[in-house]
C-alpha cells in the first residue's frame, strides 16, 4: 500500500505540474475501509480504473496539443501498475481502460482544437482529484 500511495502522489503531482491548480484535499474524508484479505477487489478499483483511463487520454492529448511531455502519462499508467501488481483480469481491465482513454480521443481528434484543450484540462482536474482522493482515503 505504501508504494501505491507514493505513485498516486507522483500521478497527482504530475497532474498538477501539468497545469492542475490544487485544490481540497485537506478537507477530504478520512475513512480507512477494510481491505479485502482473501484477493477481492480493492476498495478503490473503481476509481483506479477511471484514473487509468484519465492517463491514457492525456497520453494522447498532451501530445497531440504539443505538451512535449514525451511518454510521461504511459510511464505515470506504467508505475501504477506496478505498485498494484495486478495480474490477470485486474490487470487487462487496467491496461484495457488505460487503452480505451487512449484510442477514444485519437478517433476524435487529429489536431489540437479548443474542445481538446478544454478536454485536457477536464481530465488533469479529474487526475488529480481521483489522485489526492485515494491517497487521502486508502493510506495511512
């Protein structure tokens, strides 16, 4: 949990970094819900999976409006995988959700337009409110 913890704090990091403004956090909830001990599904899956997916549309929209950024957000999914060390079907649905962001906005969009810049900024918003969320909730 300590390694997610650290790569869910570089990810937020790099999302502010990336032109996010921070903004809560302090005041976000404190719960520690019980971890599955017999190899279900974490707690924060979910957001896990949407945050994956976050990564893999900036991967192509930073790029795409010139952000110069190189692999940044496929190293950001890439440690995230690694500090889950998810296998098998958790580990498809995140590399799955990560492809989906992806390859939704390359069907989209071939140049940087307004619509993708705001679309950025949408996601680096979300990135690092997912981030900071699970952070604040899931570690100690």
């Amino acid at each position: 949990m300590l390694m997610l913890k650290r790569i869910l704090t570089l990810v937020a990091v790099a999302l502010i970094v990336s032109g996010q403004s921070p903004r809560g956090g302090a005041n976000a909830p404190k719960e520690t819900p019980p971890h599955s001990l017999r190899g279900g599904p974490a707690p924060f899956d979910g957001e896990l999976m949407r945050l994956a997916q976050i990564l893999g549309a900036l991967h192509y929209l930073r790029a795409l409006c010139g952000a110069n950024e190189g692999s940044k957000w496929r190293d950001q999914m890439q440690a995230l995988l690694e500090a889950e060390a998810p296998s098998g079907e958790r580990h498809d649905r995140l590399v799955g959700n990560f492809n989906r962001g992806f390859h939704s906005f390359q069907q989209t969009y071939r140049t940087c337009t307004p619509a993708a810049t705001v679309a950025v900024r949408r996601y680096l918003d979300e990135g690092a409110r997912i981030s900071r969320e699970i952070t604040a909730r899931y570690t100690n």
